[in-house]
C-alpha cells in the first residue's frame, strides 16, 4: 500500500481533562468521570459509583448544587470507557481482559431522563474514538492469513459501532510493514477534525511473520528472539523482534473517507517517542504547565510562549505549514465588546498596541 509521508517538527498529543461536580455524602464518584454533555435544555450527564454500583446521573449545573442518586439517574453495568458521540448518544464499553468487549448507548429522552439506547457486541479492545455515524475501536492481532511456516500475519483489527441503528461490523487491515520498517503496528488514539480521521501509530517491534517476510528491515540479528517470553499484552514468540527498533521516531496517520480501507498520509517525526496520551486539555495555560512537568506535549501559541512571563519553558518545536494546507500557525485575533460597555481610556491605547505587536490582528511564526 502506496503512502504519503510528510515530516514535520512536532507532532501533538491530545491530553486529557474531566469534569468535577459537587455530591452529597452518599454519591462521591470512584470512578472516572466521563467529560459533560451539554444538551438544549442544559443537562449535564455524570458517571459515578455509589456502594459499587454504578449510575448514569443527570444535572442541571456542574458550577453548582449537588447531585445525588436517590430518585435520580440510571442504574448502569460497569464501564471501561465512556465516549460521547456529538452531544446524541453516550457509549459504555467494556474491556474483558482481552476478551471480546460489550457496551450500550444511552440518550436523554424528551423529558430529559436517561434511557438505555441500544447494545453492542464486538471484539476486544485497545483503543477507541469517534468517527461519522459510529464510534470506532481497535487493536492488534492476527488476522487469517499465515506463511507457509504457519505465522499468523498481524492485523488491526476495527470494529464500528454505529450510533443510529446499533449494527456492528468488524473488519481487519493487515498492518505488517505499515510504515515500510518491517515492522507491524498498533492505533492510539483517534481524534476525528477537519473532515479526516487522525490516529497515533504505534511500531511494536517484527513479527514472527514479518520477520520472514522482511528480513532485509532486521536491523540487528540479535534483536530477534530465541526463546518465547513475556506475559500478559507483553508477551511474544520466538523468532520475533519483541519492541520496535526506532523507539525514537513517532508517527501520525491521516484518513480520509470513512474507514481505514483509504491510503493514509503519514506525518512522522525524530523529535520524540511517541504521540499519543490519555489526557485532554481545553486550557492553554494548563496544558503549558503538563508540558513543562514532562506529563506529554501538545500546541501552544507563540504569544503564550512570549507574553506568559513564565520562569520555566520546556523545549519548543516550530511547525512548518505544510503544502496545501492553511490555518495550522495562523489563527486570527479578536477584540470584540460591546458599544453599550464603557471602556477606560487606556482599553483602546491597549488594543492598539495589541495590533501593532501582533501584526493587525494575525500573529504569523
């Protein structure tokens, strides 16, 4: 399969943030709590564990109150992963410890109550995400195909679980040579933005088959296993190479279309290790200061870098344009307030002088 490289500087991780509402006693969440869905009436929707059982619990307000579970919410089965799809539809999925996985929407009804929607069945689970109509998960295992030796070829196996009609299909797309280092691959992550699906991919080290397949891409002999080892997600075979042999290079895939049977654009970077992360941040100040505590990376502003009189700075990469793209280092600024508000004297000297440091109104690297 025919891809498209690009190499850029940096290459971001999506961290992650949660919602935190006030309870009564008898209704601390233990568990995670799922980001807020904001709905036309202004109900919020919260996850929690009460005396081991869990609930689905509507609010009004996270700013204020408190919430609780007597007359209130839906009883629930456990759930591994919560993920919003749009602000229709909450999906609870279950990891089984490599087993296949089960899960079910929920939706607000008329009257503003949670109902359970629709049920799932599928195969188990690394990784999920949104994109169009379904929520999508995966992982890495093998697929049908195997050398005359007997060694299954790895596969990215994908299931999709759609959100209006509560189908599910499964399918598998060989991974062995993915990034053309012989190596096969896993998915971490998936962000869907702009029309395109954007995924972390992950080398895992060759393959018993990949490395009969490919053994011009065994960079060192000794790297392949003599004797099986390892246990749990960590184990390997005999005959494989159990990491990946470019720990310092990370890797982004771009899809298009509406599944993963389209040629990506591969965006590869030697600048780290990996691109992805279990946290998100909608604060730029915050994500600053989980850079700076080496929590991962991400994309902040020049102006934050130069007018936050910040003491400490983590290390800085520019990002290039890339051809035939726009809008990736330029961001328009507004100063927008009301005719009616008073303004002091010194509100349009500031403004001014805010035009003149950032260029009328575009700040450009």
């Amino acid at each position: 399969m025919n891809r498209k490289f690009l190499f850029w500087s940096v290459v971001m991780a999506c961290c992650a943030g949660s919602v935190l509402t006030s309870c009564s006693d008898d209704t601390v969440p233990e568990n995670s709590t799922p980001d807020a869905l904001g709905t036309g009436a202004g109900t919020y929707v919260v996850a929690a564990t009460v005396d081991g059982v869990n609930y689905l619990l509507t609010a009004e307000s996270l700013d204020e109150g408190s919430v609780t579970v007597k007359n209130n919410g839906l009883e629930t089965e456990t759930g591994t992963y919560w993920v919003f799809h749009n602000n229709d539809y909450l999906f609870r999925l279950v990891y089984n410890k490599g087993g296949d996985g089960t899960g079910s929407s929920y939706i607000l009804n008329s009257n503003n109550k949670l109902e359970e929607h629709l049920s799932y069945a599928f195969k188990r689970i690394t990784t999920y995400g949104t994109w169009g109509d379904n929520v999508i998960t995966a992982s890495t295992g093998d697929t049908d195909r195997t050398d005359a030796g007997g060694y299954a070829e790895q596969g990215i196996l994908v299931n999709y679980l759609n959100s209006l009609d509560g189908t599910t299909s499964t399918k598998t797309y060989p991974c062995e040579n993915y990034l053309g280092n012989g190596e096969y691959v896993t998915f971490s992550g998936f962000v869907q933005a702009n029309g395109k699906l954007y995924t972390s991919v992950i080398p895992m080290g060759m393959s018993q088959y990949g490395v009969k397949a490919f053994p011009d891409k065994v960079t060192d002999p000794q790297l392949v296993a003599t004797v099986a080892g390892g246990s749990g997600s960590g184990a390997y075979k005999e005959g494989s190479i159990p990491s990946t042999q470019y720990p310092d290079h990370a890797y982004v895939a771009i899809y298009s279309g509406n599944d993963f049977s389209s040629t990506p654009t591969i965006v590869a970077t030697d600048k780290i290790g990996f691109a992805s992360g279990r946290m998100r941040c909608y604060n730029i100040e915050t994500m600053f200061h989980w850079v700076n505590s080496n929590l991962g990376m991400g994309i902040i502003p020049d102006t934050l870098i130069r007018f936050g009189n910040f003491e400490n700075h983590p290390v800085y990469y520019k990002i290039k344009e890339p051809k035939g793209c726009f809008g990736i280092t330029e961001k328009k600024i507004v100063v927008a307030y009301s005719k009616k508000h008073f303004l002091t004297q010194t509100a349009p000297i500031y403004i001014d002088l805010l035009k003149q440091l950032i260029g009328q109104g575009t700040w450009k690297f």
